[in-house]
C-alpha cells in the first residue's frame, strides 16, 4: 500500500490508491501546460472551523505540485460537485468549453459528484483513471482499489470516456 504524506500535518499518512496517481497527475498538468490548454482549478472548503476542508485546515490546501500557475482560474466549492457551489459551469459555457478532463481527489467523492453533475449538464467528461485518487473507508471495510475499479466502472457505464494517463490524447 501507498501512502500520501499530507504537508502541514503531525506526520498524517493515508493510504490511497493507485500508487501513480500523483506523478500522473503531475504528468497531465505538464502536457496540458505544454500544450496550451486551459487547466481549471477545484477546491473544497468548507465555513465549518472543525472540518478538514475548513481554509485554514492544512487538508484543505493542495499539494505544492498542483498550485494553480498564474491564469489558471480556481473556483472553490462547499459541495461534493464542482458545479453545484460554484459558477464553473457559467465559466465553461463563457469560454466555450464542452469537454472537461478530470483528474484529482477523491474517486468515489468528488470526482464522482462532478464527473454525473458535468454529463448532466451535457459536458463531455473524461476521467483518468490512474490519475484519480481513493482512500480505503475502514467504516466499511472496503479497500481502496475496490472503491476506485466500482467508481470508474460506474461513471464509464454512462458518464464519462475512463482512459489511462497513457491513453490520453492532449493536443
């Protein structure tokens, strides 16, 4: 198992799955960068002092690798999908974009909400698949890498084009 180290914390770890997950994304970032595509930002935080995704909470802050460069636009969301709190969706329809590539945090959470929400709203969704990350819910007992294959089988079955970091095309 690997296990994400969470800057800011008292030496917090957590198990996540896949294990290339980050470098991945890492990867993705680059190639859209080097490309010139537009590269749209998303973080939870939440007004509640004692949640982890309050702002001032250091699980809310994202990893130094993926800080939004200048002009890469970030909209912060209090909901589970990026569409329902936020004006994303306006933002996209500005600037014509119909066609979104996810990648991030969590698979089964997040991801999950925004990748329906976006093919509801008629988007063009594609998620990567080992570019998504999920963590085990020890309430249930299920281990990350079930959480992730179920996740990813439901959204390909009607929301989204599940590829592999390998497999993405990024023009």
């Amino acid at each position: 198992m690997t296990y994400l180290n969470c800057p800011n914390t008292k030496n917090l770890t957590l198990p996540y799955y896949p294990q290339n997950c980050i470098q991945n994304m890492q990867y993705i970032l680059d190639q859209f960068r080097q490309a010139g595509n537009p590269i749209l930002h998303v973080r939870h935080q939440s007004a509640e002092p004692e949640s982890i995704f309050h702002k001032q909470s250091p699980l809310s802050l994202p990893l130094p690798a993926f800080e939004a460069v200048t002009g890469e636009p970030v909209f912060i969301k209090s909901t589970s999908s990026a569409f329902s709190s936020t004006d994303l969706f306006s933002y996209l329809q500005i600037a014509g974009i119909s066609a979104l590539v996810v990648i991030g945090a969590v698979a089964g959470f997040c991801v999950n909400s925004t990748v329906r929400s976006g093919s509801d709203l008629g988007l063009t969704m594609t998620v990567v698949e080992d570019a998504v990350i999920s963590f085990e819910l020890d309430q249930c007992e299920l281990e990350a890498a079930q959480l992730h294959r179920a996740t990813l089988a439901l959204l390909a079955a009607d929301f989204a084009t599940v590829t592999a970091c390998s497999q993405l095309q990024v023009y």
